[in-house]
DNA sequence: CGGAATTATAACAAAAGTATCACAGCGGCA
DNA sequence: TGCCGCTGTGATACTTTTGTTATAATTCCG
C-alpha cells in the first residue's frame, strides 16, 4: 500500500518516459509495454495500481485492452490516453469503462492531478476495508498476521516485533528447521551483522511468554545441532 | 437511486442551461445557484448525486465552496469547471479535493462522458462496497461519521479534524494494527510529505481528549514497534 | 562418566521507539 | 486587524526492545 505500481501501455517512447519521470516523483514503481497483445497480458497477469493505456497501438487498440481487463477485473483504475478528442465517449462509455482520460498533447501538471486523485480515491476506498485475515491456528494459539495478534488460550499476547517475526515464520512451517543462520537473514535481514546466538536470547524470549513451561516446550523446539522448528504434532 | 440529483453553481445562464439540458436528457433532476453563498448553502443542506461548480463565481470562489463542502462531506463527487486549465493541480488538490475537472470551452460530449463515469463509480461503489457503519459504539464511545460527533459517556467531545479521522479509522477495525506509514497514507493522503512521529502527537492529542487516563488508555494502544490500534476488548 | 559442543538463562547497557510539551506558522473568523 | 484553534516540527524525557556478555545447564559421543 506504499508504493504504487503503474502499468504504462503506448509505443511512443518520448511518452512512455515522460509519464515515467513525473509517476517516479510521485513514488510509483513504473513498467512499460510497447504493444497491445503484451500490455494486456501483463495486465491480467499481474497486480497493478493504475493502468494507463494508449488508444492508438500497434497490435491491439487501447479501447479492446480496456474491455478486456475490464472483463476479469473491475477495480484497477485504468486512464486512456488519446489523440482525438472526439472518441472520448466512447473511450469513457460503459463498456469500455475506462475511469479518466487525457488528449494529447495533455498538460503534465493535469496528468499528475488526474493520477493523484485516482490514487486518493482508491486509498479512500481501502480505507475501511476490513482485509481477509491471514490466520494460524494450532492448538490454542492463534496468530492474526494483519493485525499482527497473538492469542493463546483467549488471551492476547504481547510480543515484540521480532518475537511476532519469529513466531510467525516458524508458526508457517511447522516440522520445518530453520537454522540460526536463516533465521537471522529471514527475520533480522540478510545483512544483519552479529552473532547467531542472538538467536537463542530471542527464542527464549518468545519461550517465556508463549509456553506454559519454557524448560518444556511444546510450540518452538530446538533441533539439535541445527536450530529451531515449530512443533508438527500439536 | 434512479434518477439522480445535481447541482450546478454557475453564474454564467447559457452554460447553466446547457448543462441542464444535458444532464436532464441523462435522467437527472437539476438544480442551480448563480453565487458562491448560496450555492455552498445549498450544497450543505440538500443531498446530491453531483455537484458542479464554476471556479470563478461572484460572492465566493469554487475553489473555497469545494473545500468548504469537503470538510463535511468526502463522499459527494464535485465537478469543477475554469477557464484557466493552469489551475487544475490547485484544484484537484488534496485540500480542496475535487472529482474531476474541465477547462472552458469544453466539448459538451465530453462533459456527458465524464458525467456517465462519475455516476457510474457511485453506482460501483453503493453495489459492491460494504456500506460504512455510520455509526461505531463501543464501551461509551459513539461516533456518529456522518455528523462528525463524537460522545463519550453521554458528553459531546470536540475533536479536531486529523483526531476525528484517527479515531474513525482506527474504530472501524478494532484489534488491527496500523503502522505510522499506514496512517500518514490513509488519514493524512498518500501524498503527505513530513515525519512519522506526526502521528505520535496526534495520537497523543486524541489520547488527552478520549481517555480517562492518558497514560493507561484503553482505546487507542500502542502496538510496540509498529504503531497504534483500537483495543477490541472493550 | 568425562569433556567438548551446544543451548538456556539472566543481567546489562546501548539502541530504537514512544510520550509529551512548547512553539511557530497558518488560516478561519469576528 | 487581532484572536484563537489546528497542525506539524523540534526538543527532550521516558519506555521497551534488543544485542551482547557472562554464566549455567544440557546434550552428545567416545
């Protein structure tokens, strides 16, 4: 929800880099395609904040794409870019359903409006939106990830941020061993620099607060010689 | 929701009439103001599906009307018409909040086709999203989002615009945490440029005015590491 | 059983994150 | 115009977390 990923369909490359630029100030990720077929493609195959597509393509026109993502997808804004002032009707009509439009030769400062208020409409529209919960669930312990809870036995726990990581990685794969090494460059980052048995210190953390009895645990077990795991048989 | 209501703010009669006619080819009930006052009046009493508002107006700008209008309604989607297309970004802005945007002369077919799309996001939106509670009760906390009240215990709390948007938010998803970044993005607009620990001091401020005691609060918590909640076991 | 290797625990100080307050700029409003 | 409330920032005090050090306990294996 931070960065904005764009999706820049138009075989003028002058355009293509321009749009680029000023998307880039706003903090958006940008990537681009020349021709109709490919834009579509990755349209569909993959997530983006806004799309902006060009009418006239090599390929397939702009108005197809637009009908086309719009078939399996109706939320992704979607912004044509177009010479003829004339077609907007049809550009913006029901079924193509594209959600605004600018005719070249379009002012820049109006193109970065336009893009700041298709951001704005849709973080007012995420806004309330209760996300799907990410759940674990194993023998009384239960770990929300968004709302990045803890309950065990119907009392919340509360942890810190790395013994929430921690928790949450090993809860992931229960059976699976992870060394300290791993779990240094998995929880702390791979550029950590410090001692693997830093790890123990946060494992015995996490121990004291989520088992009934840290000398016996039966959530994180150590695996000799090689580090720790979630236990699989619960 | 058939036939939709909008109002226009415009002193110059011919636009007016033009518009009118248009819009009522589109089903739609139109109403109109030629000043600044009465129009924003108007746009506070009555409920619309639209509201378009001429820039330049005698008695007081679109621009002040707009943002006048938005600081008690963020729902209502505002066309905005200039004669000076240089002014956009000013009035797309965050601030004052507007829709979508045409510079005189404009094409009446393109009026027609920015009109349809906003119509049908609204229709979009009152179909599929979750409609907003209006109101969140919890604990002797009520929060009335339409009317912008707040009570506590029975007693009207008299909050500042950034403490009314906190609280709404974070109430809306009682237990999920937000991060500092997350707020700034959703309360203060993506676009926000300026330190996390903002949010500390509002936090703080709303803390001072909602809870008993504001070093031991019991509805907005801190969620170490990452940023604050509403508590969900109240 | 002994001893080396590995893991657990406790205590501590530095680092990171949070709370609080004062202040200046801004805009609204009388 | 001057007053007043809202905001964002800077400064500072305060709290929690975190990595380390030190030491104890456990496991493995000959």
């Amino acid at each position: 929800m931070d960065t904005k990923n764009v999706l820049i369909v138009e075989d003028d490359t002058n355009i293509t880099e321009l749009l680029s630029i000023h998307l880039s100030d706003l903090g958006c990720k940008v990537v681009s395609e020349k021709n109709g077929q490919n834009g579509l493609a990755r349209a569909q195959d993959e997530s983006f904040d806004l799309i902006i597509l060009d009418v006239m393509l090599p390929g397939l026109n702009g108005m197809e794409i637009c009908r086309k993502i719009r078939q399996g997808d109706r939320q992704t804004p979607i912004m044509m870019l177009t010479a003829r002032s004339e077609e907007i009707d049809k550009v913006m009509g029901l079924e193509t359903g594209a959600d605004d439009y600018l005719t070249k030769p379009f002012s820049v400062r109006e193109f970065i409006a336009r893009v700041r208020v298709i951001f704005r409409r849709s973080e007012e529209k995420a806004r309330y939106a209760a996300p799907t919960p990410q759940l674990i669930s194993i023998a009384g312990l239960e770990i929300d990830i968004d709302k990045r809870k803890v309950m065990l036995r119907g009392e919340r726990l509360d942890l810190s941020p790395r013994e929430f990581e921690l928790i949450v990685l090993l809860a992931s794969n229960p059976g699976k061993s992870y060394s300290r090494k791993q779990l240094l460059s998995l929880v702390w980052g791979y550029d950590f620099e410090g001692y693997e048995h830093t790890v123990n210190t946060h494992i015995n953390r996490l121990r004291g607060k989520i088992e009934a009895d840290a000398s016996n645990p039966i959530f994180v077990l150590t695996t000799w010689g090689i580090g720790y795991r979630f236990n699989e048989d619960l």
